[in-house]
C-alpha cells in the first residue's frame, strides 16, 4: 500500500513535502491508520505524531486522512483508503510543529475564553448541588467531547478567523455551561458570545458535525446559543 | 480587527437585520412575481400606476433598504473572512478598508438611485 505522508522538521527543510512511503498490509487483518502510523515509524524513525489511549479516548490523535479530519487510532485504513493509496496530513490550518504534530494553542485559547467549568454565585449546600435525571439529559451530546480539534480544523471560519471565531469545539462547550441547570452565569456567558465573530462567523456547512469522532452536533449547540441570544437580546 | 464597521457592531444585531431583510426582500419578490404572474401584456401606463401607489412606493424603499442592508452585513462578512493579513500581510488594513469603502458607495449609490427612482415616479 502506498503512503504519502506530510513531512516538515523546521530545523532541517526548507518547506514542507508529502513524502511516499509503501507498507505491506498483513492479510486478512484490519489496521487502524494508528496501527499503520506506528509501522511507518519503524521503517522511519523521525516520523512524528502525537498519540496516547489508541482507544479514541484522549483526542490526542486527530489528524487528516485522504482530506478528512480524524482519530488516527479509531479509524479503519480500508475506510478512508481509495485506491490503496492514503495520504496523511496535520490537522489543518494550524501551525506545523513537525510532520502530523500542530501547535493547538489556538485551539485552546478558544476555548479557555468560553470558560469551560461551572459558575454558581450560591453558596454551596452541604453535600451537593443536585441535577435532575432531565436535566442531567440536557448534557448528552456536550459532555462527551474530547478536544480532539477535529471539528475547528476542519471548519472553514476557524480557518479564517483562529484568533475571533470560538470554533465548533469551544462553542460546544459555550452551550455545555449555558444548559447546565447548575450554572448561575449564563446572561455574562451570552454576553461575552454576543459580538460578530465568536458565534455569528459560523455559516452551518457542518463539517464539524460530519468529522467528530464522538459523533456529537456543534451546529446544533450553536443554533441553541443563536436561540438563547436572541430571546435574552429581544 | 476593526469591528466599528460592522452594521451594528454586534454580531447578534447583524444576524437579526440579515434575517430580517432577507424576509423583506423575499415578500417583495412574491409580491411582483405574482403581481406579473397575475396581469400580461402590461402597458406602460397600468406598470406606473402598480409602482407608483403609495404602498408600493414604500415598499420598493424598503426592499431597496433591506438590499443595502443584507449587502452590508455579507460583504462585511466576507471582507473579514478573506482580507486578512494572514494573505495579504501589511497591506491587509489598506486592502480591506478600500474594500469596504468600495462596497459601502456602491450600496450608496444603489440606495440613492433606488429612492429616486421609486420615490419620484410620476404618479
Ligand atoms: S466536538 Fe468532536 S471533533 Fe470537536 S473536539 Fe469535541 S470530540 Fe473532537
Ligand atoms: S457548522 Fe459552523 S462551526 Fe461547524 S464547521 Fe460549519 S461554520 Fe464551522
Ligand atoms: S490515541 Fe487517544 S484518541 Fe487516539
């Protein structure tokens, strides 16, 4: 099978190349692109990429395979793989550190400014502050996120506007605070959202949606946060 | 980033006079599309008096209005998506700032010729 793999080391290339690598696939076996990653490496030792649970836990993989965003270690060669050929890149519009490694600062930037964790100006009971089972079930589909980064690489207006646009990622989170029923700060979360670029720069192409690897909706949560401005602004 | 360009300078404000506008403007196209759907072989006469009634008359203002208004937004829109220093480095400011100057005469000039135009029908 042949592999064409993004290839950049600062220190040493001047610009960044795919480079082509072949690998024989065991027969009869599935692989996942991680499995194939780590074979890669033994044939070349500098190939570089973040990983760690290899189970779809950490998020520390994502990465880009034949053009669409993903886990590397929960994603089946034989299903993004055209043709025998497969090509591998970073996430992208990040910046490069090396090979399939991204600097995610920007990533988390966007969503520390969403201030994910809970805000309740009551004092606290004795024991607990207790939810519901319904309004528990408002968290399902939000709490799930692993931060992989998968869905803000893969959106076009995160590209364009890294810096001001939240990213379907933070904004996920935005809503994971705003619907939690222990929360108390949810007019100065709306408030901080309010401005032209940190939910509004979304356009509702979904390609958060159709690359999560948790199978979770950004558009939905940011429709929410569109819903909960409008009512508080009107 | 400059946001003072921005219509309203709130992202939620801008979201509401797009949808808004674009609701205008989508009566408005009913409104004629039914209006020739309805009556053929119109003469000069029967279309002057169609636009020039007071209604019309402000309903045409209007959708002239709501075009300049929804333009506004999406060109500023797409003004800050694509002109960025991240392309364009230094000249990005210069770039972007000719950009919106350019596109707020132009809906100007629309605005302006459209008033006229509907405002000062014979009628
Ligand atoms: S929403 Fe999905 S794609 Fe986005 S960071 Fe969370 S788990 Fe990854
Ligand atoms: S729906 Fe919104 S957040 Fe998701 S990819 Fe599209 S623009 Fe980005
Ligand atoms: S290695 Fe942890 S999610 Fe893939």
């Amino acid at each position: 099978m042949q592999v064409s793999v993004y290839r950049y080391d600062p220190d040493v290339d001047e610009a960044p190349q795919m480079r082509d690598m072949s690998i024989d696939l065991p027969e009869g076996k599935e692989l996942m692109v991680l499995d194939l990653l780590e074979r890669l490496k033994e044939q070349d030792p500098s190939l570089s990429y973040r990983r760690s649970c290899r189970e779809g836990v950490c998020g520390s993989d994502g990465i880009n395979m034949n053009g669409l965003n993903g886990l590397a270690c929960i994603t089946p060669v034989s299903q993004v793989a055209k043709r025998g050929k497969l090509a591998l890149r970073p996430l992208p519009g990040l910046p490069v550190i090396r090979d399939l490694v991204v600097d995610m600062s920007q990533f988390f930037d966007q969503f520390e400014k969403v201030r994910p964790y809970l805000i309740n100006d009551q004092p606290p009971p004795a024991q607990e502050r207790l939810q519901s089972p319904e309004e528990r079930a408002e968290l399902d589909g939000l709490y799930e996120c692993i931060l992989c980064g998968c869905c803000s690489t893969a959106c076009p207006s995160f590209w364009w506007n890294p810096d001001k646009f939240v990213g379907p990622a933070g904004l996920l989170q935005a809503y994971r605070f705003l619907a939690d029923s222990r929360d108390t700060a949810s007019a100065e979360r709306l408030r901080d959202l309010e401005d032209p670029f940190s939910v509004f720069r979304c356009r509702g192409i979904m390609n958060c949606v159709n690359v999560c690897p948790k199978g979770l909706n950004p558009t939905r949560a940011i429709g929410k946060i569109r819903g909960l401005l409008v009512r508080q602004g009107t | 980033m400059t946001q003072v360009t921005s219509l309203a300078r709130s992202g939620l404000a801008d979201f509401l006079i797009q949808r808004l506008s674009a609701v205008v403007l989508a009566l408005y196209t009913l409104c004629l599309l039914s209006f020739f759907l309805v009556n053929d072989g119109l003469d000069h006469r029967q279309l002057v008096e169609f636009f020039g009634s007071a209604s019309m008359r402000a309903f045409s203002v209007l959708a002239v209005l709501s075009t300049a208004a929804h333009g506004w937004v999406g060109l500023w829109t797409v003004g800050t998506d694509y002109i960025r220093p991240h392309y364009f480095g230094a000249r990005a400011v210069v770039l972007r700032m000719a950009y919106q100057v350019g596109c707020a005469l132009l809906l100007f000039i629309y605005v302006w010729w459209g008033i006229r135009l509907f405002w000062m029908l014979p009628g």
